[in-house]
C-alpha cells in the first residue's frame, strides 16, 4: 500500500500477514508496522488479513497511529463482513479511526469478483453521531465516493473518558499481559 503527502513524500507498507488464499500468488510478507506523520493525523496501514491479526492495529496505535488505513479485497460476502467487522473492532480495541476502502467488481488477475462496501469507522461512543460507529459508508458493490470528518480532540478526549477506555485501560494493565506465557510463539 501507497500514500504520498501534500509535499511529494511517498509512504508504504508491504502486507505482514497473507491470508491463506492468496499464499500461491508468489507474494511476500512485508516485517514492518509503521505509523507516517501527514498533516492531518498520524497514519499507519493494515492491509485486509491484517484487520484480523488484533496484534497489527495494536502496534499501531502503541506507535501513535489517530488512523488506519484498511485496502482490501473480499472475494465473498461473508469475507467481507469478516474483514469489516474486524475492521470495527480495532477501532473500538485501540480507539482510533479507521478507513476500510474496498476493492469491489472482477478486477481481474487472480482475483475473482471482490465484495465491497467502504467505510469511515470510529470507536462506539456518544461522542460520535451514529452509535455504530460509522461517519459515512459507500453503497454495496457500487462505484463510490465517500467523505466523512475525524476529529481528532474528540478522539483524544474519549480515549481519556469516553463510557469504554479500552486504550487506556489496556495500557494500565499491561504488565497483567506479560505473567501468561505467549500463545504467540
């Protein structure tokens, strides 16, 4: 995944975790989590598969990332639900703001048709508009622009009081974390 800044400055990030599918494609994993500093907020990416892995948001956000930026291509319904609602949950877990951008129709390649519906997501709280947690969000399968606002004092000030605190709480009871030997090994 690309971005580039207002002044030419290229960021990427190369995918850390393939979902199973797409393991033939002759595609390698990426071993970096890194958060970029643009004008408006410090962002970081998890590309699709990425969203499922709890670990890779939550680098991210210990880095500083206020947004993730979230490519995917779902080649199902349900693949898409997945991604999206654990899409949500990072935003929620890390309470960050999050951009899920769909890839949608047959682009071809080796990809078969892609399931898509993007969004602008947000922590669930009554900070925010819609108790879903969604600023804006395209129509299912269609070709579509979208444009929603982050705020990124509210965003601060519920990290700190909002009704859940999960960032600050996990940090608070991080050392809790370290006792049990890792299930990641």
């Amino acid at each position: 995944a690309h971005i580039w800044g207002p002044d030419g400055e290229h960021y990427a990030h190369s995918k850390t975790h393939i979902f199973p599918a797409e393991r033939g494609w002759y595609t390698q994993e990426g071993d970096k989590m890194a958060v970029f500093q643009l004008p408006f907020a410090k962002v970081g990416f998890n590309i699709c598969y990425e969203a499922e892995i709890p670990e890779c948001a939550a680098t991210l956000a210990e880095q500083g990332a206020e947004l993730i930026l979230t490519p995917s291509a779902t080649f199902t319904e349900q693949g898409f639900w997945r991604v999206r609602h654990c899409c949500h949950a990072r935003c929620i877990e890390n309470q960050i703001y999050l951009v899920h951008c769909c890839l949608g129709g047959n682009p071809g390649g080796p990809l078969p048709g892609c399931w898509a519906r993007s969004s602008i997501l947000s922590p669930c709280d009554v900070v925010w508009k819609n108790p879903q947690g969604i600023i804006a969000e395209a129509h299912v399968n269609q070709e579509d622009v979208i444009s929603g606002e982050i705020n990124l004092d509210v965003l601060y000030e519920n990290r700190l009081g909002g009704a859940a605190t999960t960032f600050k709480d996990r940090r608070r009871k991080a050392g809790i974390y370290n006792i049990w030997p890792s299930h990641i090994k």
